[in-house]
C-alpha cells in the first residue's frame, strides 16, 4: 500500500502476527482497520513456529485434561479462571482458523468426519497437538496473511513501527484517561505521523531477542511491553523467560528451532558419548515440561564441559521422519546432517516471554481502549513456564475475545481534537555500529547473568550495568532523535530492566526462574507485578 501522511483508523493493530491478523479479519466486517507491520508483514514468531496448537479435537482427550496439564506445567502460577477461559474456547477458535484455510494433518476421513492427526508434546497427558508437518506456523501467518490482503476495510503498512501512544492526558480532554493513537514511521521515511485511532491493540510479540541466543527473529525486539510501560500499563511475569531445549548448534545456522514434536514422536536426548539423560532428572524423561528439559541439558553441558547435548529420531523410519518433518529434514541436510542416521547437536536458546502487558479476559490493559494479545500480554494462562503450543492458542482466543469487546465497546470519537506532533528531532546520524555494539553487550550480559541459571548478585550486576546503558541511550535519544536502530535499542533496555527487577523481587525457584539464591518454593504462588 502507498504509504501515506497522518492517518485514521477505528483500530489500529500494532503488529502482524497470527494475533493481530486474526483480530484485524474478525473486525474487518465493522471497522476500518490499519495494521503496522514493521518488516514484510509475514515476518514474525508466527511464521516460524513448528510444533502446532493445543486443542480438544480427540474423544479420548478432555477439557479437564488439557486445563491440568496448563496448570501442572505453569508451576502453581497459572490463574486458573483464565486456563479455563483459554481451553474451553480453544475449538471454536480452532475451527475459526480452519474455516479461513489453514489446513491441518489429518489421519483419515470417514463418513464425512475429519480425523486430523494429533500429536503430543512436553506436558501433554494426551495426544492434542493440530499441526501442519513440521511447519504449523508458516501454514497458519501466510492464510491469514492472504485473508487480511483481501479485507477492503484493512489497511497494512510494511517496514512501519509504533513508536509511543497518544495518551488523553497530553492534550486537554476530560474524562477518563485513555488512548488516542500513535506516533508511527515508515522505515523509508524521515518524518514520523500520527494515526488517530479509536482503540488500539499492542499485537507486537515478546522479547526473546534481549538475549545472546534466541530463536527468535530480528523483528522481535519487545517493543509492546516497552511502549505499554512508557504509558503506564501494568506488566507482570517478566522473571519467566522460556529457553526452548533445543535449537540447532550450528556455526551457520542461526536462530534454527526444532520442534518440541521431536520429542513427542520419540526422540531422545543424549550426552555425547550416546547416552540418554532425561530418565536421571524426571519420570517423563524426553516429554518433562521445558523449563526442565532446558535445565537438565544446561547441567549436563556444564558438567561434562562440552559445547552441546544432542538429539536423536533416527530410531524411527525414514518414512515416518520424511512425512512428519520434512522441512527440518531438509533443513538439517544443507549442514550435512542427516536426521534419519545421526544425532543433531543442540543446545537451549531464548524462546518465550511468559510474562508483559497486563490484561483481562478480553485483551484490556490500564488503559481505556488500549488492548493488548498474544505474547505482548500477560493473561495468567502460563503461569511460571509456558506448556508446548498454548502460545498460538491464546493468539486466537484472545484475538476471537478482543474483537467481541471492541465490535460491541468500541467508543466514539471526534475529529475535533488537535493530537500533539512528534517532539524529537530526526535524525539517522548516530553511528549504527555504536548502536550495534551496545546491543550487543546487552544481550551477552543477558544471557550470562539471567540466564538458565540465576543468582541476586548477578542479578544486580546486571540491573546496574542496564540502568546506566539506559541513562546512556536516553541521552542519544534527546539528542539524536528518531532512528530505528536507536528506537529498537531503547525499548529492548527498557525490558530487559522490567526483567530484571521482575527477577530481583521473586524469593524463590519456580518454574523458569531458577536462583542458587532460593532454592526452595514458596508455599503461595503470587505474580510479579510492576507499577509504572
């Protein structure tokens, strides 16, 4: 789409994941929509996600079933209002996707009944697993990508960023205090612009990137949780960073998961001399909940002292391995490793904020018309560790619930108010390899001192080092103004810091925060809550 001057939405959608697009599609019948995208709009966590969604599709499975295994594995921190709310309308949202053609596996079909094929994952009791091969994500980002392309009342913008909320209180407004819009920028151009907005949604993704190894993509960089707290919303839970056990330890390959349905379908974690492990750290071995799995190939690693731990399907048969990973196959022979004969080396890397933007049951914040959905938020589905494929789950439950508050709350605005301009400078001037190198030094901080394994006084190291990288950056940005390589900068230190202090104020080990400092569990379960 042409790229255009200050604009006007009834909602603007702040990112183009499976959350954002999917709310974007539900409110297109009603409202015009904008959605920013800040590179192409498929590039993001949807696309790459391998493993699949979690839902009740099998008779012998439960919504009973599938809400202990939430909880079991949120470490006595989900809430459990919430893991109902999630599981009980994980179908129909399921289905929703379905109708929009995202096509799953299935097994067979008979007398019209679809039998989809349902595979299991850590924390699963049951086989509830739908899923597109190995390659769910890219199935469901480029569907919905496709549908919202042919919305007429939806409006994309690649290569744009947010950069901060228009908040009632920077103009006079009576009333309660709510959001007005935001301050935006095309990539390509040297002007930032304003889109009104009569409600917006944060749909930005997490923040794994603030660490050195990541299975994220670039693009991911916290941004929501950032721009939410500079507002004054809520964020909750940033002490629980999910380390997915096992990406690829490649020289070449960056940021390469493989899928949780590894495990699922039977592969085994071994030392290098060929041993298994996981039997030693827990009863369900391979299929334990992942901040297990990610501390037991941690402790081995640093025990033996090697560089990596390894992972082995090629007991299966060929025909099973090329059918249900096909793309991982052919993903791992570019590095002459071969999946049906040998061993793949692995090693954990940042995968998952548990914790953000604190919301309700229908994706609101603190702020009056301000929502936020999927990874951004902070639900309470997740609790202390995030169980293997709720994550695309709450995407759509949360998209399908925000969009049955915004079509029937959505208030009313006037064209009236004149909304503040941008008061920086613009400026590409600063030396990107500067901004490059700090980021740099931050995320190694990251994954040295919060990283697995934590202590208070790394903690503090840490929060000192960042508060004076902040006062640093601040000072770049008063001076130097708008850049994206700066403005990305900014928000990852923000939320490194809110990670840190969420840490720093958890006296105990649960779930993925994990201290040699408080070993033991306390007996009541409570969220880490920050006020800005």
């Amino acid at each position: 789409m042409k790229f255009l001057d200050d604009v006007y939405c009834d909602v603007l959608i702040i990112g183009s994941g499976a959350a954002g697009l999917s709310l974007a599609i539900r409110l297109a019948p009603y409202y015009r929509v904008i959605v920013l995208s800040k590179s192409q709009l498929k590039e993001g966590s949807t696309l790459y996600a391998q493993g699949g969604i979690a839902a009740v599709f099998d008779e012998t499975d439960s919504i009973e079933s599938h809400i202990a295994d939430t909880l079991i594995a949120g470490a006595g921190l989900c809430d459990a209002n919430v893991v109902n709310f999630v599981t009980t309308n994980a179908k129909h949202c399921v289905q929703w996707l379905i109708d929009q053609g995202v096509i799953f596996d299935k097994n067979f079909q008979t007398h019209g009944k679809i039998n989809y094929h349902l595979t299991r994952e850590g924390g699963h009791s049951h086989r509830r697993i739908l899923h597109h091969a190995d390659a769910t994500g890219h199935a469901i980002e480029t569907t919905l990508v496709h549908e919202a392309c042919n919305q007429s009342n939806i409006s994309i913008f690649e290569y744009t960023r947010a950069i901060d909320l228009i908040l009632s209180d920077k103009i006079e407004i009576s009333g309660k205090r709510r959001v007005l819009g935001a301050w935006f920028a095309n990539y390509h151009d040297e002007q930032v612009k304003i889109c009104r907005a009569r409600a917006v949604v944060l749909a930005t993704g997490g923040a794994a990137t603030v660490y050195q190894y990541t299975t994220n993509p670039d693009v991911i960089s916290g941004d929501g949780i950032a721009i939410a707290w500079r507002a004054g919303c809520r964020v909750a839970n940033l002490e629980f960073n999910q380390f997915h056990p096992t990406c690829l330890y490649h020289p070449y390959a960056k940021n390469f998961l493989l899928t949780e349905a590894l495990r699922g379908e039977g592969a085994w974690l071994l030392r290098p001399d060929g041993t298994r492990f996981m039997p030693d750290f827990d009863y369900r071995a391979e299929l334990a909940p992942r901040d297990i799995v990610a501390r037991s190939i941690n402790y081995e690693m640093k025990r033996l002292r090697t560089t990596c731990m390894y992972l082995d399907i090629s007991r299966q048969s060929e025909d099973f391995i090329y059918s249900h990973f096909p793309n991982i196959y052919k993903k791992l022979i570019q590095f002459d490793i071969d999946i049906t004969k040998k061993p793949i080396p692995i090693v954990p890397a940042a995968h998952y904020t548990c914790g953000g933007v604190v919301v309700d049951l229908q994706g609101r914040t603190d702020i009056d018309g301000l929502y936020a959905i999927g990874e951004v938020s902070y639900t309470g589905l997740h609790g202390a560790n995030r169980m293997a494929s709720n994550s695309l789950l709450e995407c759509l439950v949360y998209g399908w619930s925000a969009a049955e508050h915004i079509i029937h709350n959505l208030p009313k605005m006037t064209m009236s108010e004149t909304l503040p301009s941008w008061n920086k400078i613009l400026s590409n001037k600063l030396d990107n390899v500067v901004i490059q190198r700090k980021r740099h030094e931050l995320k190694a901080c990251m994954w040295d001192y919060m990283g697995i394994v934590r202590t208070n006084q790394d903690l503090d190291y840490l929060k000192s080092y960042i508060k004076e990288l902040q006062y640093e950056i601040d000072d770049y940005y008063a001076n130097f103004g708008y850049s994206n390589q700066l403005l990305e900068l900014r928000n990852l230190v923000q939320v490194s810091l809110l990670m840190v202090r969420c840490a720093l104020e958890r006296k105990e080990s649960r779930g993925l925060h994990y201290t040699l400092d408080f070993l033991i569990l306390l007996d009541k379960a409570v969220p880490t809550i920050l006020i800005p």
